[in-house]
C-alpha cells in the first residue's frame, strides 16, 4: 500500500529552502545505512534545533530493505518529538538513476527525490527530470535534478572525472523541468579521495566562478553541493593508526563550503566524513578492547562520535538553531 509523506510525520523541502535562502544558510544532507546512523543524526539536529534531509542512496536501500526503512524513519521522527523537538525532516532518495525507483521511493513515503540524469545527454536529462517531477508533484513531493558530472566513486555513482556545470543550460534546465532545487558540478567529488594531492600541494580551489553565474542566471534557486565530505584528517589518521590504509586522502576545505554558502548553495550532502568518523572509532574501540565482542559496546561509541561530528557539521552549514 503506497504512503505519502506526511503520515510518516515529515516535510518537502519548499519551505525549508525558503527559509535557508532569506537566513542564506545550507540544509544539511546527511546520508545513512544503519540505525546507528539514523540516531546519531537525529540526536545532533534536534541537539543543535537543525533542519535536516535524511538521505538514502539507492544502494542503502537495498542494504537495509526498502519496507524495513519505510518503517525506521517515522520511528527516526517520533525519537526526536519524544526528545521535545519539532524539527522539520526530509526523507530524500540521493542519486536515483530511473523514474522507476523515483516513483517506489515517492509511493513509499519519500518526500523529496533526486533524478540524476546528469550522465546522460542534455535531451535525455531533461525529459527523464521532468517524467519524474511530473510524478512528483502530483503528490507533493519536492525534486532535485542534477548538471554537470562528479568525479570520484560511491556506491552505484562511479566516474573517472569531472564535467562542470554549463552555467548557460541552467535556465532552460530548471524551466523545462521543473525542479525544486538543482545540484551542480564546481570541482567537488564522491568518495574520501577528492584531490589528487602532491604532499604539501594546496588544495584547488572550486569553481566559485561557475557558482556565481548560476546564481546570476537563477537567483535564489537552491543550488545543492554533493561530494562536499571534508575528509576530516584525524578520523583517516585514526583509521590508519588501528590497521586501516587510506592514503592520500583529500576533501573540501571548510572554509570553502563557507564560501559556497554565501555563493547560494542551500543544501550540502554529507556521507564520507560520517563514515569515515564511524569506522575510525569501530577500529579503535575494537583495537583496544580485543575481548569484546557485543556491537553495543563498539557501535555506541562511534554513534557518539558520529552525532558529535554532525552537530559540528550544522554549525558549519549554519543551519543550527534554523529549525
């Protein structure tokens, strides 16, 4: 039997980005697969009173089963009205490849979904993005369409380089299709390996010039950064020091998402530091502990470590205290 939205006790994601644009702050988009996770974003967003998007990737649903989601996350929103908070949750499929999974997502309770047909050609994105929105909309569900390719790797979302934006396709993008709010390419990427860095090598800078052209040409549209993980370096040294190898490691320097910010962009997604933060203390309690071997004793603190890092992270966005 199909769901709307609203009787699992969420929200679209119109208003909030009203409310970020007139703040000229970001949503945050957190993305989980476990429990753990879930909770850990729950209790930092209702800690620090956030907005928030929980987001599940089309890979965490087949992880975690697609009914057994349905089911979590409207517990997800009863833990924080038990907690005393009525902040504002969005259930967000990220990175849906078909109109298919869009509309199963969107019958199973979803409130926003993400079409990324950025991989295709422009003709194809744009009439894949509409078909979905169409469906969409019709039930009061909010879309985010993609321009422009992320390099880099995660889950089902895999290329070998970048294609930025095309700041003079975004009008026509967002009128032909239209999206709710739009992700673009501006030199982030997937995955805990952003920049290939020399050691002591500066990290680039993003294409702010491609931001600020899109804002020009679409002003106050939510514009949405994915791959903007900033690969916290004392969780990769953690990792490393506990037997883990990650090497090279490079994200997205915080003070260029500040700047992106300012530049308009109105939600962030946020997925490799909060696995990064999970496995760093999974590796260290177990290293350190040998004898143990109940889950609750190595899950519950990586979920402390977890809701500490994203309590951090909305304050970053600024999305802390917005709720």
């Amino acid at each position: 039997m199909p769901v709307h939205y609203t009787e699992l006790g969420l929200v679209n994601t119109k208003e909030l980005f009203q409310k970020a644009n007139e703040g000229k702050y970001a949503i945050p988009g957190f993305n989980f697969n476990n429990m753990e996770q879930l909770q850990a974003i729950i209790m930092a967003c209702v800690e620090c009173n956030s907005p928030v998007i929980l987001q599940i990737s089309k890979g965490a649903r087949q992880y975690a089963n697609q009914t057994l989601l349905r089911y979590m996350v409207p517990g997800a929103v009863q833990m924080a009205r038990e907690m005393g908070s009525n902040i504002p949750i969005v259930l967000n499929l990220d990175h849906g490849d078909s109109f298919e999974l869009c509309k199963s997502c969107i019958d199973n309770g979803f409130s926003n979904v993400m079409i990324d047909g950025s991989h295709l050609p422009y003709e194809e994105n744009v009439a894949l993005t509409r078909k979905v929105v169409e469906y969409a909309h019709d039930h009061g569900v909010t879309v985010e369409g993609e321009l422009g390719v992320l390099a880099g790797i995660e889950e089902h979302v895999v290329a070998e380089r970048s294609h930025y934006t095309r700041p003079e396709e975004v009008e026509d993008f967002v009128a032909r299709t239209g999206v709710d709010s739009l992700a673009i390419s501006i030199g982030t990427s997937h995955g805990a390996y952003k920049f290939k860095l020399k050691p002591g090598e500066p990290f680039p800078e993003l294409r702010f010039d491609i931001l600020e052209e899109v804002q020009r040409r679409l002003p106050g549209f939510p514009i949405v950064l994915h791959g903007a993980s900033s690969v916290l370096q004392e969780y990769v040294d953690i990792i490393n020091r506990y037997g883990g190898k990650l090497e090279n490691t490079a994200g997205v320097p915080e003070d260029q998402i500040r700047r992106a910010i300012q530049l308009g962009v109105r939600k962030v997604n946020i997925d490799s530091d909060g696995r990064l933060v999970f496995t760093a203390m999974v590796r260290k309690y177990l290293a350190e502990h040998p004898e143990e071997f109940d889950p609750r004793k190595y899950l519950g603190p990586a979920r402390e470590e977890l809701k500490k890092m994203y309590v951090e992270k909305c304050k970053l966005l600024g999305s802390a205290g917005k709720a």
